[in-house]
C-alpha cells in the first residue's frame, strides 16, 4: 500500500511538521465555499507550496496504488 502514496518525513517539506501520507485513494474533499468563508474571516492560510517534484511523484503513487479501481485511477489521473 506504501506504493500508493506520497511519503514525507517531518520537515522534509516545512509545513509538514510530522511524517506526512498523502492517499490519493482516500480523499477528504473541502468545498470552495469553505475556503471562500475562511478567506473572508481570516483564517485561511498558505503554508507553502509543494516541492517541484510533488506532481510526478502523485501520478507514480496514482498509478502505483493497490486499492484504486481503473476508473478511479483513471478520474484522478484526467484530474492531475
């Protein structure tokens, strides 16, 4: 299952603090009107950005995971 996801070790990115998986086959959706009201109170936030390489490395853990169906993957993958 490890193939299926985009592993860093704490601080390797800065704002992520402690080891961090991303599961591209376990997503938790935010509606844009959640970050819109965050936007207007102030309380929305920009830690950073991805590491250059963050894009290559979800498609190889896209294509990688065990647990996606094919039309899954395939949705993602048009999404990437």
């Amino acid at each position: 299952m490890m193939a299926g996801i985009v592993y860093y070790k704490a601080k390797e990115v800065s704002f992520f603090e402690l080891d961090t998986a991303i599961q591209p086959d376990n997503p938790h959706p935010i509606r844009h009107g959640d970050i819109a009201t965050c936007n207007i109170a102030g309380t929305f936030e920009v830690l950073g950005q991805m590491p250059e390489n963050f894009r290559e490395r979800l498609l190889v853990a896209v294509n990688s995971s065990v647990t996606l169906t094919p039309a899954r993957r395939q949705s993602l993958l048009a999404k990437i």
